[in-house]
C-alpha cells in the first residue's frame, strides 16, 4: 500500500503529544464554526438583523472552508507544514477575535470567510503532519484524531458554547475561544516538528495529482455519504415532532446522540481505514442505508429513531478517516494538496443533502426527506463500491 504522504519521519518527536495539541486545535476551530449554530438568536439580535442573514456566517464559513481551503493549500504547498499551521492558527486567532471586538455585520461576515479558509488549510496541514509523525500502518488513526477533533465540537463544543453564549453574551463565547486558541497557538509553537514538502511536490504538479480522477471518484463516495446523512439529520427536529411525537426537551437528547455517535465513529474510523480504507466505504455507505430505513420504517418508536440516528452518526461519520485515507494514498505527490479536499467534498455534500431534504420535506413532509437520503445513499454504495477498485499510477 502506498503511504499517504512523501515526508519521512521527524526524529526526536512525541507524536502522541503532537497528535493531542493538533485534536486540541481541531476542537478549537470546530467549537468556533458551530458557536452561530447554537447562539443564531442572540447575535441576530444584537446585531440588528434577521435570523436569515445570522445563518448567512454560516454558509460563509463553510464557503470560506470548501473553496478558500484547497485554495490557501495550494498556495502554500512549498512551504513546511510546520509554518503554515502556525500561520494558520495566527490567522484564526486574529479573525476570531474581530466578531468579539467589532459591532458591525460586515466585518463578521468576511471573518468569518477566513476562519472558514484557515481552518481549512489547518486541516490539510494538520493531516499531512500527523501522517508524518507515525507508521505508515498507523496513518488512518493518526488522521482520525484530527478528523474527531472537529466531530467532538459539534458533540461537546456546541452544547457548552451556547450554555456560555446564554450566560456571558454571544460576544463573550468568541473571546473564550479566542483565550483557548491563544493557548493552543503556544503549544503549536513548542511541539510541532518540522515537516518540509518532498522533493518534486510543486504546486502545479500536487495539483494535477490531487484533481486527478480517481481521487475526485472517491471524493464523490464522501459527497454522496453525507449528503445522505444530511438530507434527514437536518430535519431531525420536524422528524421528532411529526412522526416520532417528540418535542421539547427531549429533542436535545437526539441531537446529543448524533453528536456523541459521530465522534466516535471518527475515533473507531481511523483503525479501519488502515485495515481497509476501500472496505469501510462501503459498508460506512451501506450502514447509512440501514439506519435511514429503520428510522423510516419504525418511526413512531422514539427508542428506534434513537438507535437509527446513532447509526447514522457513528456509521457516515466513520467513513471520514477512510476517505482522508483514500484520497491522500490515490493523491501520490499531491497529498499534501489532496489533503484538504475531503472537508470540501462534505461540506457540498453537507449543502447539497439538506437542499434535498428540504425540497422533499415540503413536497411531502419529513419522511420523504429521509426516503430521498435512502436513495442517495444507494448511489453512495455503488460510488463506494466502484472506487474500492482504484489504485495510484505512481
């Protein structure tokens, strides 16, 4: 099996204490895209605008993410990863700050592009570090710690954010994170290693390698998985309230659950990307298939809806390492490029999902949104299936 990335590894390197500060890192990041999520109301409020134009910062950052990401890695593919993580949590930091400082909605909107951008740049960089620093037979767990970083804010991070937006302002939230990156940014600087860009890895050579199409094939099992997933997770809550008959409080324990399942889904994932990255895609793709046909099928049961929104979360959310993994190892020279590409092709897939939902929800209520993420997730199987026979010319 070819190794995701060309660096060799550092010596004198504590990769359990580098691949805790990167986790850190990724949680920080994670908790900062979801903190409008969960405080939308107060910042529309303060800010004088409607609630529209509050979830417009977060297409923003996810635009930011999807396009600035690959963009900012290719620019910088020459440079060591080392320095460009420090950048990119210096760039986070400041622009994290402004939505605390500054009272103005423009200013916000633009951050929060490039909190999107840097974070990531962070992510490709953080992939190609933590690749560097382990056994190649190790490479798919090394890549889920960064990956759970990121789940482990929506299922952790979200929740305490928005109790602390409650208590302290939505402002205050912000300067929290920005006390935690700052922290984050110093242990950066003490423990990351330096990890130069191999020999023949210019930007135009990674970048034919890293839109070549087998690894844009397997992006597209990513795309399709978690559109799937989304298409019914986004309308969870009219799910509950229309087929289910769960309301109120209790609504918070289901979305608590998908949380907690997609972190550990990530975490489990990346022991069977390096058993058989090829593998997990499909089964992770027939998995979603499953969960989405229980909670279709056996709606009315508040304990099977329960069950299949834990599937859902633990099984597409487990995909994600063997995805990373995938489209480094197909990638060759271009992984470090490569490596940003998995967060874009979720997050379209993340936008194309709920667009989907949502259309079938208003044509025939919340069922038929999980229905459609059924027959989305047929097409990931075949997509998943199709890409196992794939390898890298090099």
């Amino acid at each position: 099996m070819t190794t995701p990335t060309t660096t060799t590894v550092p010596t004198r390197v504590r990769p359990g204490v580098v691949l805790a500060v990167l986790f850190t890192g990724a949680f920080v990041m994670g908790c900062a895209e979801m903190l409008v999520v969960g405080m939308i109301d107060l910042i529309a409020d303060d800010l004088s605008v409607s609630l529209a134009a509050a979830g417009a910062l977060v297409t923003a950052n996810a635009l930011g993410l999807a396009l600035g990401g690959p963009l900012l890695t290719f620019l910088t593919t020459r440079f060591d990863r080392r320095s460009v993580l420090l950048a990119a949590a210096s760039v986070f930091l400041l622009a994290s700050l402004l939505p605390a400082l500054v009272a103005d909605y423009p200013v916000f909107l633009a951050a929060r592009v490039v909190i999107g951008a840097v974070q990531g740049l962070f992510i490709a960089a953080a992939m190609v570090t933590a690749t560097s620093i382990v056994a190649p037979e190790r490479s798919g767990r090394a890549m889920a710690v960064v990956i759970s970083g990121f789940a482990t804010s929506s299922a952790l991070g979200l929740p305490l954010g928005t109790l602390l937006g409650q208590a302290a302002g939505w402002r205050g939230s912000f300067l929290t994170v920005v006390v935690v990156a700052a922290a984050v940014l110093a242990l950066l600087v003490v423990v990351l290693p330096s990890v130069p860009t191999g020999s023949g890895s210019g930007a135009l050579g990674q970048a034919r390698s890293a839109f070549a199409p087998r690894v844009l094939a397997v992006l597209s099992v990513s795309f399709l998985t978690f559109a799937a997933m989304l298409a019914a997770i986004t309308y969870l809550v009219p799910f509950l309230d229309a087929v289910t008959g769960v309301t109120g409080p209790l609504v918070t324990v289901y979305l608590l659950v998908y949380g907690v399942s997609t972190t550990l889904g990530s975490a489990l994932g990346g022991r069977f990307a390096d058993q058989n990255a090829s593998r997990m895609l499909v089964v992770g793709a027939i998995g979603v298939l499953i969960a989405l046909g229980v909670m279709l099928a056996f709606g009315a049961s508040p304990w099977a809806v329960g069950l299949a929104v834990l599937g859902i979360g633990a099984l597409g959310m487990g995909t994600a390492p063997s995805i990373q993994h995938r489209v480094v190892t197909l990638a060759g020279r271009g992984a470090p490029l490569a490596a940003s590409l998995p967060a874009s092709a979720v997050n379209a897939g993340i936008a194309f999902g709920s667009l989907a939902g949502g259309i079938a929800l208003e044509q025939r209520g919340p069922s038929f949104a999980v229905f459609t993420g059924m027959g989305i997730a047929v097409v990931a199987i075949a997509a998943a299936w199709a890409t196992g026979f794939l390898r890298t010319s090099s």
